[in-house]
C-alpha cells in the first residue's frame, strides 16, 4: 500500500461478541482488498478481571497490527514509523472507548513500562 493512499486511511476496531475469524476477529476489507475494520469478540471475557482485560489488549493489539499493516516488510523507514504510529494510534482510540476501567487502568500501565 502507498504512502498517500494509507493516508486517507480510516481505521477501526469494533469489540463486539460476533463472528469472528480465529474465533477472536472479524476483517472487513474495502473495494481494494485494504483493511477498514477489524472486529475484535470481547463477549466472552470478563474485563472486571486483570486475566480477561489481558486477553482483551492482546485481541486489540493484533487486530492493530493487522489493520495498520504493521508487520508488512518495509525498508522505508517513514512507512515503519507510520505504521507503528498507526498501531499506537488505533490501540489508544480503541481503549478510550471501552467503557471498563480496568481496561484503560491495565492498558496505561503497559504503555508506561
């Protein structure tokens, strides 16, 4: 994917207790096959608990991954940077709009380590 057109890019991650692939995503691709959304099944987690959030950041973080592309072998360092941007970028919008504490509590100390 080109730079200009990861640009325009929109990304998001939906929790949900839906279909899933590998049980845990659900992808939708756009008209060219690129990555819009990426359903993540959070149903079946108990996000009171440090274990269930855990799994919860984990599902997150590779749904983040694979929506922003970010193992994609780059040589250009600017797209590396994007990508991990992206990632870094979806995973703070996504935790900010679960409405369990414990999730953005865990999730903030991961990102202070």
């Amino acid at each position: 994917m080109n730079a200009y057109r990861y640009a325009g890019l929109v990304i998001g991650i939906v929790l949900g207790s839906g279909a899933a692939l590998g049980d845990d995503m659900h992808i939708t691709k756009d008209a060219y096959g690129e990555v819009r959304q990426v359903s993540v099944r959070s149903g079946d987690l108990d996000l009171t608990r440090a274990e269930g959030v855990q799994a919860l950041l984990q599902r997150l973080k590779f749904a983040a991954v694979r929506a922003c592309d970010a193992n994609a072998p780059d040589r250009d360092l600017r797209m590396f940077a994007f990508r991990r941007a992206c990632v870094a970028d979806t995973m703070d919008r996504t935790v900010a709009s679960v409405s369990a504490p414990l999730v953005k509590h865990l999730y903030a100390d991961s990102r202070n380590r």
